[in-house]
C-alpha cells in the first residue's frame, strides 16, 4: 500500500519533501563519519599514506554521489521545460552571435550526449539555425553539464564551479561565432541538407507537476545510474594520487611556471575519452599536488568537449576539414582560457 502511495501523483510529491531533510542529515554528517571510522575505529594514523587514501575514497564516493541524486533530481524537473523540440524552436531564425549566446545557454539545460549529436544536428540544419549557432550549442551541452557542475561544486567550490561555467560559455559562444564566420557550410555532408527529421510534438504538451517529479525520479536512475562507476573508477585514482603521489612532482610538469603545461594538457585530453564523473576527481587531486588550475581546467575542458566518441559520430555528418576546424577553435579556445587563470591565479 504505502509503495503504491508514493506512486500515486500525491505521493510523488510527498516523497522528496520526506527524503530531502534525510539528505541533509547524512550529508553533514559524513565527513565526522569518516574521521572516526578511519581515525578511531580502524586505529589509522593522520597523515598516513594508506589512511589518507582511504580517507579521500570513503567520504568524497558518498559525498559525489550525494550532490548528484540531489542536483540531478532538480534538474531532471527543469529539464522537462527544456526539450530537444523546444530548444530547436527557440533557436529556429536566429542570427549569429545574439545565436551563439541563447545555444551557448539553452545547452546547460537541455539534455545531449554523443549518440544525440547527430539527431539534434539534423534538427538544427532542418529549422535553418546557423551552422555556428548550432557548434555554439553541440559545445556547450556536454561540456557544461550538470555532473560537471556538481562534481566541481563538490570538490572546489563554487568559485571554481563558476569559474568554469563562465569559461565553458565564453569557449561555446566564441567558437561557435568563429565558425559560423569561416563560412563553412561546404563542408557539411550532402546527404544532411535533403534529410527530413520527424519534430515531437510532446515537449508542447500540457504535463502535470508530479509527472514533471516523475522525471526527476527518472533522470537519477538514468544518469546516476550510467555514471556511478566512472565516478567510483575516478575518486580511486585520485585518492591514489591524494595519497601517493609527491606534489613537487606534479608541480614540475603541471605547474604554472611550465610554459608547455597546458598546450601539453589539451593534446592529451583531445584524444582521451571520460565523462565529467570520472576525470574531475582526478583533476582535483592534480591540482591538490601542485597543477596550477588553468592547466588542469585545460585538461578537464579537452577531455570532455573534445571527446573522441562525439568526433566520431559527428563524422557522419561533417566532412574531415570541419571535423579538423571544430578541433582546432575549440582547442585554441580551451587553451587560452588556460593561459589567462595560469596569469590570474
């Protein structure tokens, strides 16, 4: 009975004003938590190698996934204002740059992966949205994400999770001005221009509040579920790291009195493949053992904008010159954003 109460639409919304004050209370108290089962109860020594590495893995695994069951829970309900239907719309004979900003922006909210590059794509080029106002957009959906977000709030704060937005955003927009400039419509696939695309038209319809509570029910099973393990496979290497590896060492080849640190960072990251649940928590402890954060956002940006697996579905409907440009802009972006917080910070 009761399990089929909270099923019921009142029930939905009952259930999260019952489970939120519970998220609290284990989020406060985890950190005292793993002190004394680590510090007291195993009998472990503060500064200990072993312990440390424990220590980082047991309170920041729990801690991350916390702030994605929450986070993820709010924005799977925002979401559902924010289709693939609707963005396209809004989008629909806009010009570029004023183009560039509202892609730039309506890509935080609205969902996208790599294996939703080409549908959108198709959408985009169909509705007559610029081809820079649509890379404006393809840029800034899986790089500003909600996982990113919430991993670097986690770990850094919200300055440095700020910081990050701004600078996802300023890359998005400029790269996506950039290329709608160059005039590179030529190298779009032929086929893509003749191609109809089927619009949904369910985005538009009227959609009660418990189901919109549904949704965010639903996206912490899908993306929780799909991430957990990069997240556990990353909070590993860096509690590895946090626990082992020497911080002059990092600092050496990470620093930010290492001229080549961040070209270096941004060719490594471009051909390397994770999402944001699984290199942010390396990145943290890369800059905890001396990488300057210019460096380390650089790395962070290539590895999740720059993504292989997206560069190879996009081929399907860009030509290798456009493939090659796209690559380029946005690197140069990422690494002039490195450049400036290695100045600034």
């Amino acid at each position: 009975m009761k399990a089929n109460f909270f099923k019921s639409p009142i029930g939905r919304i009952l259930l999260p004003l019952l489970l939120i004050p519970a998220w609290f209370f284990i989020y406060h108290y985890l950190e005292p938590f793993t002190n004394w089962l680590i510090f007291s109860a195993c009998g472990m020594t503060k500064g200990d190698r072993l312990a440390e590495t424990l220590w980082f893995f047991i309170f920041e695994f729990p801690k991350v996934l916390l702030l994605l069951t929450l986070i993820i829970f709010f924005v799977g309900i925002v979401r559902t204002f924010f289709t693939p239907e609707r963005t396209r719309k809004a989008l629909e004979g806009k010009k570029t740059f004023v183009g560039n900003i509202m892609a730039a922006a309506l890509g935080i909210v609205t969902p996208f992966c790599s294996c939703s590059a080409i549908p959108l794509f198709l959408g985009f080029v169909e509705a007559g949205v610029p081809l820079g106002v649509t890379f404006s957009f393809l840029i800034s959906s899986p790089m500003i994400n909600e996982v990113a977000v919430i991993l670097l709030y986690g770990m850094f704060g919200w300055k440095v999770a700020l910081i990050y937005i701004a600078t996802g955003l300023f890359i998005s927009i400029t790269a996506g001005w950039v290329i709608g400039k160059l005039k590179l419509e030529k190298w779009v696939e032929d086929w893509v221009y003749t191609t109809k695309v089927g619009h949904n038209t369910l985005g538009d319809a009227k959609v009660h509040f418990s189901d919109r509570i549904k949704f965010g029910y639903d996206a912490i099973k899908d993306i929780v579920g799909k991430v957990w393990l990069y997240v556990a496979l990353g909070i590993a290497v860096g509690a590895g790291a946090h626990g082992y590896v020497p911080a002059e060492f990092m600092a050496s080849i990470m620093g930010k009195d290492v001229w080549y640190a961040v070209p270096l960072s941004v060719l490594i990251g471009i051909p390397l493949y994770s999402n944001a649940a699984g290199i942010i928590p390396i990145v943290s402890v890369l800059i905890e053992k001396g990488a300057s954060l210019g460096t380390a956002l650089a790395f962070m940006m290539s590895v999740i904008g720059l993504s292989l697996p997206e560069m190879i579905i996009l081929r399907k409907v860009l030509k290798l010159p456009l493939i090659f440009t796209f690559i380029g802009v946005v690197g140069a972006g990422i690494m002039i954003v490195g450049f400036l917080f290695n100045r600034i910070f």
